[in-house]
C-alpha cells in the first residue's frame, strides 16, 4: 500500500522539530543528530521508560555529546578540528521500551551500531534505514517489529551483523542481501518470512545463517562455503539437501521440522568439524542407517545427533556404543524403522545421555532409559531386517 505521506515528508517535520529545539549554547552535538534522539525517546510511551534505564538519562534539554551530560547508550565522535560531533552507536538495554522507530533515524548518518533488542517496538522498520551508509550491527530482535525487511538494508555494504529476529516481519527475504560482502551474522530467525532463500554464496564471509521458524519453502540453495551455524528448522523446506555437502567448515547443523526427502549423502559425512546435527522431521528415505549412521562415528567432533522422525532403517551400528560412553552427549534416533538389539553399551550410558529410540522395531530392554515410551507395533514392522545372522 503506498504512503499517504509525501516522499521526504519526515525530513520537513525533522526541520520543523530543529526550529523548535531549544539551542543549547556553544553546542557540541550537531542539531540534527540531537533531534533525532529526542524524536526517538519522544515516540516511545513515557510509562514503559523506568527509573534507573538508559532512556530515563536521556535530558532533551542537555547536549547528548557534551562531556557533563549523561546520555547512556549512545556514543559520540570526537573530531580533532571544530566540527560538530555525531553520534555513532545507540545501544539501549533492554527495559520493555513500548514505542515506534521515527523515519528520523535515517538522518544519523556516522551511525554504526544501532541495537534496540529485546524492547517492544513496534510497526515497520522505516525505510530512511537506507540512510545509515556506515552502519556494520543491526540488532532489533526481540521486538514486534511488522511488515516486510526494507529493501533499504541492502544499500547498507559495511553490515557486518543484522539480527531481525523474533518479530513478526513477513514478505520475502530481499534477494540482494547477497551484495553485503562483509556480513558476517545474519539472524532473521522467529518471524513470518516467505517465499524462497535466496542464493547467498557472494557474501563469502557469512559465519551465521539462522532462518529458522518461518514459513519459507523451496530447495535449498547455494550457501556461502564460510558457514559455521546453518539453522533452518521449522519452515517448509523440500528437496534433496546436497548444496550442504559443501559446507566444509560447518559446526552446527539444523534441517529439522521440514519436507526435505531423499538421501543423506556420503558428503554429509565428510564435514569434519560439525558437532551438531538435527535432521529430525524430515521425509528422508532411500538409505540404509547401517551406511549411513556407521559413518557418523568418523565425525570427531560430533556430540549431539538427532535423525528422529524420518524413515531410516536397519540395525543401530555397534560402533555407536562406543561413542554414547565416550563423548556423544545426545542421540535421538526415535520414530524411525530401525531393528535389532541395542549396543551393549547403551544400557549404562542411558542416565548420563539425552536421547530417545522410542517407535521404531528395535529389541529394547524396558530397564534402558533410551527405550522409553515402547516400540512400533509388529505390524508396523514386518519384512524388516533386523540386521541379525
């Protein structure tokens, strides 16, 4: 729906506010800036602004950059002729501020931290957002932040960190995020994005992609091979999950709560480094869990496994017995199809694991914690083979 205010329009009420700003003698703050603030404390209900917080310092008739003046959670230049100083980063804490983001926010131009996580703004982020050409962290998670990512953000190349999650922001993830080549972070986890992933290989330093409870679908792209934390649970995700193989460096892994189908391939196998793995939930068929799971315990670092809810077969490998005693601290293989007896070892490291085997075919003793809540019925699990000689 387009404005029903002219382009610009807060710019002009931004000067109007400026002809009613108190000048503060020999000011050292540049008045622009100084509006900006007072804007900003001044859209926010003053009954959500406790004593003690940093928005209660905040003196609207004081100079925020002046050396006597207490203004927490904001930073300042310190320029070495006699220009004005700006403010560079506004870090509020976290008190519950009840208010919405002024389009004057974009006129901070020497801004390069803005962090207002875990309040309760609310509306869009404002487009003027473009403005903050020198801006690296994003951080708003946390709020009730509504309607679609400005495609402003995409202007913003010095982003290093955006963090936009837990909010309530829909539309499609803007497809030029790519073009931030210096991001490092992006979490847009926890809101109600739509649409596809977009190919995010030329941001080549990304380190962390949390997309994780939204309603995005499709294949899974290319993603960038830097990738340490890939979490995208909880969304409708379908297809085969091969672009993952390439991930080398890759620690965390979460595909969990998708439509994803086919087989975990040998190049899963092959990421040395990953630690953690949920592929719970998923529609993964075609694979024999005695390929497949065996080759986990290759995984070094590995310590958490979870491959619950899918269709794998075949009986649990005796090399995994040695792994529960010796440095795997979860393992969910539940609802599955799996058969045979347990590894011996499973019966003494059940108390010190996380885990469950439950719903599958399995032979498992009532006294294995792992056992808990029984197997399939033997209908469910005729013409299995139970891996026995």
């Amino acid at each position: 729906m387009p404005s029903i205010f002219p382009s610009g329009l807060y710019s002009i009420v931004l000067t109007a506010f400026l002809a009613l700003f108190p000048t503060i003698a020999h000011s050292v703050t540049l008045e622009s800036d100084s509006a900006v603030l007072s804007l900003l404390k001044r859209s926010i209900d003053p009954n959500t602004i406790p004593i003690s917080s940093f928005l209660d310092t905040w003196n609207l008739s004081a100079d925020p950059c002046e050396s006597t003046s207490q203004f927490l959670g904001i930073l300042c230049t310190y320029p070495e002729d006699e220009s004005r100083q700006r403010i560079v980063a506004i870090d509020l804490d976290s008190f519950g501020y009840d208010g919405v983001l002024t389009q004057s926010i974009g006129n901070l131009t020497e801004l390069t931290t803005l962090n207002l996580g875990r309040n309760k703004f609310r509306g869009p982020i404002p487009d003027s957002i473009s403005g903050l050409r020198k801006l690296t962290t994003l951080s708003m998670s946390g709020n009730f932040l509504s309607g679609s990512i400005p495609r402003g953000i995409t202007m913003l190349k010095k982003l290093e960190s955006v963090d936009l999650s837990y909010n309530t922001l829909s539309g499609s993830i803007p497809a030029k995020l790519s073009g931030l080549r210096r991001l490092i972070h992006l979490r847009l986890s926890h809101n109600e994005l739509s649409g596809r992933i977009p190919d995010l290989t030329a941001s080549w330093q990304l380190d962390t992609l949390e997309l994780d409870n939204n309603q995005l679908y499709g294949n899974l792209p290319n993603f960038p091979a830097s990738l340490r934390t890939l979490s995208l649970s909880h969304n409708t995700l379908s297809g085969h999950i091969t672009p993952i193989g390439k991930l080398k460096n890759l620690k965390l892994l979460d595909l969990s709560n998708n439509r994803l189908t086919g087989s975990i391939r040998q190049q899963i196998l092959k990421l040395s480094q990953v630690f953690h793995i949920n592929v719970s939930m998923n529609l993964f068929t075609g694979i024999e869990v005695a390929k497949f799971v065996a080759n986990l315990v290759t995984v070094s670092n590995l310590t958490s496994v979870n491959l619950a809810r899918n269709d794998f077969t075949g009986p649990i490998p005796r090399e995994y017995g040695v792994k529960v005693v010796n440095s795997w601290k979860s393992l969910f293989l539940d609802h599955n199809f799996l058969t045979g007896d347990l590894p011996q070892e499973f019966s003494n490291a059940s108390i010190r694991m996380k885990g469950s085997l439950a719903n599958n075919c399995l032979r498992c003793p009532t006294n294995v914690t792992l056992c808990l809540g029984g197997q399939r019925s033997t209908s469910e699990c005729v013409g299995l083979n139970d891996g026995s000689e």
